[in-house]
C-alpha cells in the first residue's frame, strides 16, 4: 500500500518537504526511506495540539508516558535496517504507529508489538485508518519477540534495552539485522546488529535517547 495525499488540501505539505531535506543534509540516503516519509503525514500521529511541530527534527509526546521519535531518528534506523519489500520485519514499540507506517513502505510484511494496550489500539486505529494492509500488530511484550512468524529479516525496537535481549537475536534470519538502541536510562547507543553463518557482527551509530523497553527480556519497570 502507498499512501495518496492530496497535496491542495495538505497544510503541511511543505512543512514535511523540509524535514525531507533536513534528513538528506543530515546524510539519510535511501530514497525508499525518504519517499515514505515524504508522503506519510506525520502530524496524524500526535494529538492536535503538536500538530504543528510534527514536522520539527524532535520527539513529541504521545500517550501513556511515551514519545514518537524524532524524524531523523526514524529515517536513521529505517535506513540502518536496510529491508526490501521481499522482507519480513519485526517491530518492537509500535507506539503511535509513526515508524511502524514507515516501514510497510519499504518492507513486504510488518509485525509489530506495543506493550501498552492504550497504544496498541490507537497504533491499530491508524493502520486501519490509512489503508495498510502489511502490518500485523499485537499488545504483548516485545522483548520476547514474537517467535511465531521467525525468522525476521529486520528487527527494530524502539526503546532502550539494557542489553540485546537474546530472544531478538534467535529470531533474527542468518543475514538479517537487528537495530535498537542499548544502555542506561542515560547513556545509550544505537546498534545495528548482522547475524552471519559465523555468529553477529556489532556496529554503533551514536548515542540516542529512547524511553526504557520495559519486560522480562529488558527493563523490569
């Protein structure tokens, strides 16, 4: 499904035409990744009131205590995950279904788990509300995954664990790559981790700022 905006009746169309260009000075690349989030309309994802920051490089509230990440942060780990429409990917956090509408565009089939309920049925809402029809999603905890439909060939959470949970990395396909960010509360770094024939290989990207990815594989509360 790609999404279809009416670009007469879209205030923010220029908006979210400068944030595309913010992301490529800021060195996002993959034109797949920027041609969905040019057309995805950021500002359905937060509450009226934020609407017209939707489209600043930065977090924004979202309910139950938790944030939808800034642009860049998106397009840098949409990009990092590096899945085709051929691919299979697992999402933990769904939140506001901001990434998780990203990645329809650029994956074949997206599972997804949001641990609180209030979100999982906003995140469902919205899925329903644009039409996509390659997304899954569940309220469970997602630092268990979601071994069902394994193996992935992408796996990005969306919250700070405070080490890889080990059932993302059984999950995660032989040439797949699992990208999430790890740490303290306040000390995190952004990993991008390759599953190979000969065990992983570990990249880091920078130090980020997630809320906690709370279960029994992460953060305890």
């Amino acid at each position: 499904m790609s999404f279809e905006i009416n670009q007469a009746q879209d205030p923010y169309f220029r908006a979210r035409n400068r944030m595309i260009e913010s992301l490529r000075s800021k060195g996002i690349k993959d034109e797949r990744v920027l041609k969905a989030m040019a057309a995805i309309p950021r500002h359905s994802f937060v509450e009226g009131a934020l609407q017209a920051k939707a489209y600043g490089d930065h977090p924004l509230p979202i309910p139950g205590g938790q944030t939808i990440s800034q642009p860049y942060m998106v397009a840098k780990m949409t990009e990092l995950l590096g899945v085709t429409k051929r691919d299979k990917v697992l999402e933990i956090g769904a939140g506001s279904a901001y990434q998780t509408c990203v990645l329809s565009q650029v994956a074949g089939l997206v599972f997804s788990i949001e641990r609180i309920e209030e979100l999982a049925k906003l995140a469902k809402a919205r899925i329903r509300q644009f039409g996509i029809d390659n997304v899954i999603l569940r309220c469970a905890d997602g630092t268990l995954g979601w071994p069902e439909h394994a193996p992935y060939q992408g796996i990005l959470a969306a919250a700070a664990a405070p080490e890889v949970p080990q059932p993302l990395i059984d999950q995660l396909a032989v040439g797949g790559r699992l990208v999430l960010p790890v740490g303290t509360e306040q000390n995190q770094r952004l990993l991008c981790i390759r599953k190979t024939e000969r065990g992983i290989e570990t990249e880091q990207h920078g130090g980020v700022v997630f809320v906690k990815m709370i279960g029994k594989q992460g953060w305890q509360s």
